[in-house]
C-alpha cells in the first residue's frame, strides 16, 4: 500500500516531503543538543538510568560523543556571551556554527556574531570568520610595524612573479637592463599609465555620455559588456576582497541596485560566491573596510 503510493508521487512532492521532514529533524537535534548542558548539570542522565551523558544523548538522539563534547565546551565558553548561549541552549543555531564563531566571540561582538551565524550558510560563515580573523592578525602587524622602525620593506606574497611571465617578455626586459634601462622605472611608468587609463574610462563609464545612454534606455539588471571589461582590467578576475583568492563569480552593486538604477562601476565589486553572499548579510560599515 505505502509502495503504491510513494510510486505514484512526483518527484517534486517526494523532494517537498525530504525537505519538509529534513528541516523539522535538524531543528529537533539543535534543540535536543541545547538541553543537553542542563541535563549534564542535573546529573538527568544517572537519575534516569543512563551511565553518562553521553551515553543519554547517543540512545535517545543518536548525538555523537564529540558533538556531546563540543555542546558542553561551548556553553562553558559562552558563560560570560548571554546571546550566543541562548543562541545554543535554545537550538535557535546548530552546534557546528556556533563553534565557528565561538574563536572569534567576545562579550561586544557576540550579537553581530549571532545575527551572521544564523543568516549565513555553513561554508560563506567559515569564510567569514576567516576574514575577521585576517583583520585582527593585520592590525597587530601593523601595530608591530609602528614599533619597529628599522626596515619598512613589506614581505612579499608567495607568488612566482617569472614564472607568470612568458619567455619572450622576459628576454625583452634582461636586454634592456643589459642597455642600463631603469627596468623597475620603465615598469612602473607603464602600471601607472595603466591606473590612469582605468580612471578615465571609469570617470566615463560613470558620467559620460555611453554612461547616461545606458542609464537612461531603461534601467536593466544586466551588467553591460564594456563595464564588465572596465572591472576585469582594474581588478583582474579574482575576488575583490583582498585577504581572498578565489575566482569571482558575481558582479554584485555595492549600492542597492533597486535605489541606484545604475551600473556605475564606482559601486560594482566582483565577488566570489562567499564574499557575495557575506556582503548581502552585513552592514554597509563592515562591508566597506573589506574593500580594497
Ligand atoms: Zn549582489
Ligand atoms: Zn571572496
């Protein structure tokens, strides 16, 4: 009978039933984890039969014995953050975030904290927290800059800057710095006629006429071919988030694009599909200080 009847489903109707049954058990194992800490502190377990905790949380939930060990040292780490514990004791955010930003929790930010746990998905909060973590190391190293007065010489990134460039190239430079020619001069020249032709096209692609023809033909979502250009000749084709290395995927407006009916690209930024979903999450004041 139950055979018949699941064959006759459509998939759609299969996939609705998974995922209505799949959210109702994940939240009843975020709210059977968050009672866990009290029952702990009760000692339920024993007056009930059970030989530890552990033991309790595994034959009634199934609940492993390292997210038994990781529920408990979170709420002994969120002692003095009343936000983010009730954020874990009342199930409202599973065990597995909480401890992402359980490194990063201090008793000012927990709010913020809590608000981006429960918002962002697993994989954009690990990067997340990620960024926070390389804003911190940043202001100690240029805390410690500020000491050390000596040698300015910044450390460069672990990139192979020869082996990006091709043979050709590479031979046209060695002649001209057997000539004499001030190769590192030359280069530089070069980079910044470069940043200069940038700014103009941007300055033209914001005000000008190609600028104002767009806006004014009827304000369209789509990102034109030529601003699109304009972005990867400035930024390249990574993330424009500067501790982020990935590939971007999504132009996104750092205006909202509903208010602003434009694509200045003064207020575009290409992002990766974390930073992406991170930067539709967070305050304008945050987002702002990541930008390069
Ligand atoms: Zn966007
Ligand atoms: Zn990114």
């Amino acid at each position: 009978m139950t055979n018949l009847l699941m064959t006759d489903m459509t998939d759609e109707k299969l996939y609705g039933l998974c995922k209505q049954y799949g959210a109702c058990a994940l939240e009843a194992r975020r709210k059977f984890m968050g009672l866990l800490p009290e029952v702990q502190r009760r000692h339920l377990y024993a007056k009930k039969g059970f030989g530890s905790v552990k033991e309790f949380a595994a034959k009634l939930a199934g609940v492993s014995e390292e997210q038994v060990r990781l529920v408990l040292r979170l709420e002994r780490k969120f002692e003095d953050k009343p936000v983010l514990k009730i954020a874990l004791t009342g199930g409202a955010i599973s065990v597995n975030k909480l401890a992402r930003v359980a490194s990063i929790a201090t008793t000012e930010n927990q709010e913020h904290l809590a608000k981006m746990a429960s918002l962002l998905p697993n994989r954009a909060l690990e990067v997340f927290v990620r960024d926070v973590k390389e804003d911190t190391r940043t202001s100690l190293r240029c805390v410690r800059a500020m000491h050390v007065h000596s040698n300015p010489q910044q450390s460069l990134p672990d990139v192979n800057l020869l082996e990006s460039m091709d043979t050709d190239l590479q031979k046209n430079l060695i002649e001209r710095l057997k000539k004499g020619i001030d190769i590192n001069q030359l280069i530089k020249e070069l980079l910044q006629k470069h940043d200069e032709e940038i700014a103009v096209e941007k300055e033209e692609l914001a005000n000008g006429e190609n600028g104002k023809v767009e806006h004014e033909k009827k304000a369209s979502r789509y990102i034109p071919a030529k601003i699109r250009y304009h972005l990867q000749s400035e930024h390249g084709t990574k993330c424009t988030i500067s501790t982020c290395e990935k590939s971007a995927t999504t132009i996104h407006h750092t205006q909202r694009f509903a208010l602003s009916q434009n694509h200045d690209p003064n207020f575009l930024a290409q992002l990766c599909r974390e930073h992406h979903t991170i930067a539709h999450s967070i305050d304008r004041t945050y987002w702002e200080k990541r930008q390069m």
